[in-house]
C-alpha cells in the first residue's frame, strides 16, 4: 500500500510517503499553485513540487500511489476518485504523527484549528479523542498576548517564544489566574481578561508600550521578555498536569506531544524543569509534521490505525552525488577543490571555522521538517563570543542576542547536559567550568540551546565535529538552517549556490566539492 499524505499551503506545503506503513520519503516545497487554486483538482496534488520530490525518491511515478490523504478540506478530491483520496484530519495527522511504541496516548495542542485533544492508543489504532473545555480558549489567550506585545499573533506561540528567550517567568501568580488545570472536571478554565491585569503589572498602569518591539527602553524590553515567559510557563504548567493525570489513568506507557504548539522551546524548557514525565514530544511538531502522520495512518472501518515503527532518520529528501553536483558548479562558473579524503576535508573545514568564518554545509539526502537536522546547515565555532553576533546580524536579521542552537561532538554531549536520546531542542545550564569553550552559545542565564545530533541522519557532521573537537577542544559548533531568511531549507546544490552567493556565508561545502569566496585561500595547503 503506497499512501501519500500531503498537507499545508504555501510555506507550510509538505508531503510525506509511506510504503505499507513505513515511510521511506518526505519534503517540503511551496505549491499555491496546486493547493490553493481548486479548479487544478486533486490531481494537482501529485504534481506539487513536494509530491514530485517524494515520487522522485522513491522512483515511482504518481500512478503507482494507491492513496492520498489530504490534511484539511480541498474540494477537489474528486478528480482522483472516491477510492483515491479522501481528507484528513488535521488533529488526526498531528496524533499520528506523535505515536510511538509506547505511546499510551497523544495529547495534541495546535494552533489551527484551535484546540487540545487526547486521543488514546490502543493497538495501533488512535481512539477515543477528548476535546479539553478551555482548549480554544487558551490559544486565544496566546494571540491575544502576542498581539499585546506587538508580536504576530497569527503564529502566537512561536512570537511568544522568541520574545520569552531571554525572560524569567516573574509573573507566575498572574498567570495561573489565566489559566490553570481542573482536575475535577476534566477541562482548562480560562481567563482571558487576566491577560490585560498581567500586562498593566508589568508595565505600570501603561500596556500600550509593551507593544512597542523596537523600543530601545530596557526596562520595557525585560517586561515584554518576562510577560510572554510567564505565559508560557503557565501553559507548560498545565500540559504537564494533564500528562500527570492521563499517566495515572492509563498506568504505564508514554503520553506523546503533538501539535504546533510543542515546538515550543520555551515550554519545552518548563515541562523539562517541572520534573521527570513521561511524555515525549513528536519529531516534527510543526505543521509540515501533518504530512508524515496523514501518510502512516489509514482510516478502516472508521477507526485510525497508525504505523508505530518510527524511521531512524528524517533524511528522506532528495540527495545528490558527485556528479550532479559537479555539473552544477561548473553550470555556474565556480571555482572549486574537490577533497577525496574526508579526513583532510575535515581538516580543512575545521580550520575555516576556527578562524571565525561561517561556512555552509550541505550533505547527504535532505532532512525533512523546518529546522536543520545536520544536512543542510549553517556553521560557525561557537568558542568566539562574536560569532552569534555575525550570524544574527548578517545572515538572520534577528536581535543579536537570540539564541543559537549548538550541536555538541557525541563524545561530548554529555559533559554540557545534553541528552543523548533526546530529540527536542531545550535550554540547557552549562556549568562555569565549561563556559569559556563556548561563549557565543549562551543566552544571558549561562543556557545553551542543545540541537539534538541523530548520527544516522548526518553521519558526516558527527565526524566533522570529533575531528573539530580533537583539534581544537571546542566540543560543539553553531547551527542553524541553510536557507533564504523565513524560507525552506535548501534541496538542490542550485539552490545552496544561490544562497550562499547571496549572503554573508564564506565557505561552501557541498559533498566533497570545497568552495570559498576568498579566492586565494581556496587552493591553500592544509595539513
């Protein structure tokens, strides 16, 4: 059984492919072409860059597909028959996707549409989903607060995430006025009007200046900061009270996270810090995530089994040998070195970083989701203070001190309080000892934020880090997404070209092709 599952428009297009439950390709692409125009039909659907890519992978074409499930309503399902596709749901795709093998249930927090479920898990097969009373309301609060502060409430939780980054949570009786968990009754009572008490406290009797983002008052800045953490950590307060109920109900197995609203770092971080839980939080939890649930779940008999073998890597974009990539560099005019042995390449890589250079990393197959899992990446040596500073400033346009995440060596992840079998980026306490080695990693409370490395998703950044690590003692680099500002990761070495000529990045590594904009030491000898 061959089933696609496609979701999202525009930036949040995705789609996913599963082979009798298992998936073996996903991507994402931009198609309003397809999505958002109903009169190109369903059909449409398996022509969208993102279909093509995941057909391309596989190598089949689109009338091999036995199924689409389309996440969301699109009226054109239609043209590919009643038998060929049918909708999905959203909460339904976001569950599926957060199932593993021991999941007891899945608690889904989204965005759009609003609201959290608990769907219960009982032999592959996804039941019983309970709307919590208060849900909605709740994700109202988060736009109502984002709007408040002047961040976009359209994205409520990803605004209020980046504001609280560097925030302390000083608000909390407040913001268990707004929110909190009655167990009695099974629902999140909810008051928004506490949201408006909340930001008089905090700006003494003035709201309308915590709306200012660029005001340079620091006092202001610390409010904004301390507001949205405040609101956050009472959100994670009450997720986490639900987990401990559902826990004791159900009495063993783990309680999944789905749902836009667990890419959350920030309550990440709380639920971390409220003590040891048994949950986990889905790999992809974003919207582009719905793809990957809609392709390993089928409806029968009007129940939803799911697929609970999880792939060991989320590389499953298209990749590119030697070859295609050296017919594009040539295409281009550029000049290059091409490095047989991995060990000098390294070497020579290890070198540009360690002179402070930001240099781009594109390897093997493309990592699905919309943060970089080590395939295609922007790199920088974290043991310079200035290096978050440069690559805020001149590549991401952001405020200079918001956080990067840092991959550590997986000899060393242990030594900074990574978690080895952790798969969601949390702000981790570097001890003092430890600081001085990576100094551009950590926000204003001595955290780092830890990038999960999957070895068997970049087996070549695993490498590249140890060789980094024994040569110069810095355990871990900067990373962050190869990408244009506020797109998708890059796919093809085209587009790795173009971004990279385009910014401020020095150094290009595409396979074992070397490129640098400093023309002269591109033929230099490394030993």
């Amino acid at each position: 059984m061959r089933t696609l599952g496609v979701t999202g428009r525009g930036r949040d297009a995705a789609a996913a492919l599963a082979i009798d439950g298992q998936l073996v390709a996903a991507s994402m692409g931009d198609s309003p072409e397809v999505i958002e125009d109903p009169g190109a039909g369903a059909a449409g659907l398996l022509t969208s860059p993102a279909a093509m890519a995941c057909l391309a992978s596989a190598e089949i074409g689109p009338d091999a597909i036995d199924h689409v499930n389309v996440v969301g309503d699109f009226a054109g399902l239609g043209a590919l028959g009643a038998h060929k596709a049918s909708a999905f749901d959203p909460l339904l795709a976001d569950a599926a996707h957060a199932c593993a093998a021991d999941t007891c249930a899945v608690l889904v927090a989204s965005e759009r549409p609003a609201s959290l479920v608990m769907f219960r898990v009982a032999d592959n097969t996804l039941t019983d989903p309970r709307p919590f009373s208060g849900g909605a309301e709740l994700i109202g609060a988060a736009r109502s607060m984002a709007g408040s502060l002047g961040a976009n409430s359209d994205s409520a939780f990803a605004a209020l995430d980046r504001l609280a980054a560097n925030g302390q949570p000083v608000f909390d009786r407040l913001g268990a006025a707004i929110a909190r968990w009655e167990p009695e009754t099974g629902s999140i009572r909810v008051d928004s009007s506490r949201v408006a008490e909340m930001l008089a406290e905090a700006s003494d009797g003035r709201p309308e200046r915590l709306a200012g983002g660029d005001a340079l008052n620091v006092k202001v800045q610390t409010a904004r900061r301390a507001v949205a953490a405040s609101f956050l950590h009472q959100v994670a307060t009450v997720v986490s009270e639900i987990i401990d109920d559902e826990s004791r109900r159900a009495g063993s197995g783990v309680v999944s996270l789905g749902g836009s609203v667990f890419s959350t770092i920030q309550i990440n971080n709380a639920l971390r810090g409220l003590g040891p839980r048994r949950s986990s939080v889905a790999r992809i939890p974003e919207f582009h995530g719905r793809a990957l649930g809609a392709a390993v779940a089928a409806i029968e008999s009007g129940a939803t089994r799911v697929s609970l073998d999880r792939p060991s890597s989320l590389a499953l974009g298209p990749s590119f040998g030697d070859v295609e990539i050296k017919r594009t560099l040539d295409n281009c005019r550029l000049d290059y070195v091409y490095e047989p042995d991995w060990q000098r390449l390294y070497a020579r890589v290890s070198s540009m970083l360690g002179q402070g250079k930001i240099v781009a990393w594109f390897q093997g197959a493309a990592a699905f989701g919309p943060r970089s899992l080590g395939t295609r990446s922007i790199l920088a040596d974290p043991s310079s203070p200035y290096a978050r500073h440069n690559m805020n400033e001149y590549l991401r346009q952001l405020p200079l001190d918001e956080p990067l995440p840092i991959v550590f060596a997986p000899s060393m992840a242990a030594h900074f309080g990574a978690d080895p079998s952790s798969q969601t980026v949390v702000d981790v306490p570097v001890v003092a000892e430890r600081r001085d080695k990576i100094p551009a990693a950590l926000d204003s409370r001595h955290r780092a934020r830890i990038q999960p490395l999957i070895a068997g998703e970049s087996p070549r950044l695993a490498e590249l880090l140890e060789f980094h690590a024994r040569r110069t003692g810095v355990p871990g680099l900067l990373e962050t997404n190869l990408a244009d500002r506020g797109s998708h990761l890059v796919s093809s070495p085209r587009d790795a070209v173009r971004v990279v000529y385009s910014s401020a990045i020095d150094a290009l590594i595409i396979g074992r092709f070397i490129l640098m904009k400093d023309h002269w030491l591109l033929r230099s000898r490394v030993d």
